[in-house]
C-alpha cells in the first residue's frame, strides 16, 4: 500500500519455497521501493564462517546486519553518500550493546561498520528514481548482487556469541536501533521507500530462540520500513503464534497438497503443480517425454508437496538415468531413486519417532499430538503440513512406503 510499513512474517518447513517467494516479492518491487535482500543464512555460512551461529543470533545482532546491508546497498547503488556521522553512530552502538551482552572479545573489538559493510553478501535493487521524480521513471529495474568487494576485510567480528540477554528498552539497544533506523530515515528522504527482505532465520529450529527473537523482542519489527521476514517454523507449530507482537501479516507457506485429506493413501490436487514445474523447467531440452506423466504423479507423490525434496528427486534420477545411459525414466529407475531417498529419511528415527507419526496417521483429523517429539519430527521434515481449510499434518510420504502403514479412511474428517 502507498501508506504505513508492512511488517510480514513468513513461516514454514525447510523446502515449501520461502526464499523464492521473497526473491519473487523482491523483483516485483525492485522498480517501485529501494529493495535489499539479506540472506541471513547465506551471511553466516560464506562470510562469517560459522553456519550454525545463525542458530543463537540475537535480534540486536539482525538489526545491526540490516543496518550494515543498508549501507551497503546504498552506498554501492546509489548517487548520494551516506554521512560518516551516521555509518560511526552505528559501530559505536554495535560496541555499547556488545559489551552490555558480553559478547566474547567485544572488549577488544574495534568495530568499523564501513568496512565490515563491503564485507557483506547483498541483493539490492540496481537503479532506482530519486524522490521526486517523474512517475513514469519508475518501473522494474532488476536486483543487482552485491558480493563482498574486492579488498574487503575479513569478518572478524564475534556474532551469535553474546552471554546475557538484554532487554528492548535498555539504553544500549535502543541506541543501536535508533542508529538503524536513522539510516533508513536519510536513504528515504532521498529516494524510494525501502523494502528489506531478510531470509535464513527459518534456520532457527529451537522454540525458545525464536521466541527471544520474535516474543521477547520486538527489535525486527521496529525498523522503520517495509519488512518481510522468513522466519523459524517453529513459531508457526506453537500456539506463540498469535502472539507475536508488530508484525502485521503473519503468513504461512505450506506443502501442495499431493494426498487426499480424507484419504491419504489417495493422490491430491498439488501434483498438477509438480508437472507443471517439471515441464516448464525441461522445455527448452525439447524432449517432452524424458519422464512419463504416471511417473512425474509418482514422484510429486513421495516428494511429500515440498518442492525441494521433488527437485532432489527429479535430479537424482537424471543421475541414474545418466549412469545406466537410458533414454527416458523407466518405473524401475523411480523405483530405485524412492528406495533410496526413503532410506536417508528413514535414518536415525525410533520407536518413539515412529508411535507418534503412527499416532498423527491415525487420528482422523490428523492433527498434531500433544508430544514434544512431533516438533522435532515437524523440523526435519518427517511431519509435514498440508493446507486445507485448517491445517493439517501427514508424515512424509516415503515413510509410508515401508515404515509406516498407511491407514485409509473412507469417512472424512474435518478439513
């Protein structure tokens, strides 16, 4: 809308298509808001070094990367600097909220927000009017990437490490927020408003980390701009959900529904979605019959309606496909490809795993039981959810292969 900052949160399992949804939002915007992506995941994996300190970031610590992105993006993108003043104002808050949360080393760090910025990894819309400008100057500009600059210093500053926990209105944080958000204010007073799009904190799998993220700060969701967050699906699968305070769209992204509700052993609407993705990603191999519709069905089936996990089947079956020199997909290569995912995803589940999938299969309504087990089962993906009305739950689909008996039902339930 032309008026007020949107504040959405996007949850769902690892798979249902997140981080392409944000960077359809982002493309669709580029031309109209000053759009910056921060892959939060991306960050800590390739520039930080640490993949799983993304699993203990404070909310600090995210304002403080969007602030570092925004400046990076602005001073990359566009025409006008960004004042010292405020890029010195945020290292300073950076130090004061560090050594308040003592944050190992945080004593000794000289903190350079300039620097630190050409360091990170950013997508940011490539042009962009100024404020004022014609109307009709506006228009789908495109993202440019922004990799670390040539020269930039190695990240060498301690994150996702702080020992104490502050609260929101303790002096130091509001300082480090108010330095963000003052550089949000100078970016859009001189151009379009911002569009922040931050992804990778559906990475976080532990409830109580994302409720300090989400709950008990409300730091994220006082940037003062548009914002759209992928965040932790465990807020999604706990009854925290609604009371997760300033963001005003709280959306979920689910599985295509490619079983019946009422039937599960039964095949749903979502295949369609799963043929459709195949052929308009294969088209321009001009070989339409590579894999036949029966078994495209078969594959969106146990894919369980998350399109990574179709995606990594379709690739694997290309490999063995490749390995056997056969022109087209047989069922036996299927065959072979399922028996083989199917005994990944049945590694390291046991008897009290398997009671409680058995226990959701079961349940006419299938819904969630009352057990810890299933949160953890819902995190990596042998519990997944389906959308219907309410939301409903199914273990994966290739746990029903051998695992699991599949339990019909010729009564529906409630959807």
């Amino acid at each position: 809308m032309p008026f007020g900052d949107t504040r959405a949160l996007v949850t769902g399992t690892t798979g249902t298509g997140k981080s392409t949804e944000l960077l359809r939002i982002a493309e669709a915007r580029s031309g109209q808001d000053f759009v910056i992506v921060l892959d939060l995941h991306r960050h800590f994996a390739e520039v930080v070094g640490d993949e799983q300190a993304l699993r203990n970031v404070g909310a600090w610590e995210v304002v403080f990367l969007a602030g570092l992105a925004l400046v990076r993006a602005a001073g990359e993108l566009l025409p006008y600097p960004i004042p010292a003043s405020h890029i010195t104002d945020l290292s300073a808050a950076w130090e004061k909220v560090a050594r308040a949360t003592e944050t190992p080393g945080a004593q000794a760090a000289a903190v350079d927000a300039g620097a630190l910025a050409k360091a990170m990894v950013v997508l940011a819309s490539a042009g962009l009017p100024l404020l004022g400008a014609p109307a009709a100057a506006a228009g789908a500009v495109g993202l440019k990437v922004l990799e670390a600059a040539s020269g930039a210093l190695k990240w060498n500053l301690p994150i996702g490490q702080a020992a104490r926990r502050r609260r929101d209105q303790d002096a130091e944080m509001q300082t480090l927020l108010q330095a963000v958000n003052v550089l949000i204010g100078h970016v859009q007073s001189k151009a379009m408003r911002i569009l922040l799009l931050i992804d990778g904190l559906d990475r976080i799998v532990e409830l109580d980390r994302a409720e300090a993220l989400f709950i008990e700060s409300e730091m994220i969701a006082q940037l003062e701009c548009r914002v759209v967050v992928s965040g932790p699906f465990a807020l999604r699968s706990s009854p925290v959900a609604s009371a997760i305070p300033r963001f005003n769209l709280i959306l979920p992204l689910v599985n295509e529904p490619v079983m019946d509700h009422r039937d599960p052993t039964q095949r749903g609407p979502g295949l369609d979605f799963f043929c459709e993705l195949y052929e308009r990603r294969t088209a321009d191999l001009g070989a339409p019959d590579l894999v036949a519709r029966a078994e495209l069905e078969r594959l969106a089936y146990y894919s369980g309606g998350r399109a990574r996990d179709f995606v990594k089947l379709i690739r694997a079956l290309a490999e063995q496909a490749w390995l056997e020199d056969a022109p087209h997909a047989t069922p036996a290569l299927v065959d072979a490809v399922l028996d083989s995912m199917r005994r990944l995803l049945e590694t390291g589940l046991d008897e009290g795993h398997i009671e409680v999938l058995e226990a959701v299969m079961a349940n006419p309504r299938h819904r969630i039981p009352s057990d810890g087990r299933a949160r953890e089962l819902l995190t990596y993906g042998h519990l997944l959810p389906y959308p219907n009305e309410s939301e409903w739950y199914y273990p994966h689909p290739l746990l029903t292969m051998h695992l699991l008996r599949p339990i019909a039902r010729s009564t529906s339930g409630s959807a």
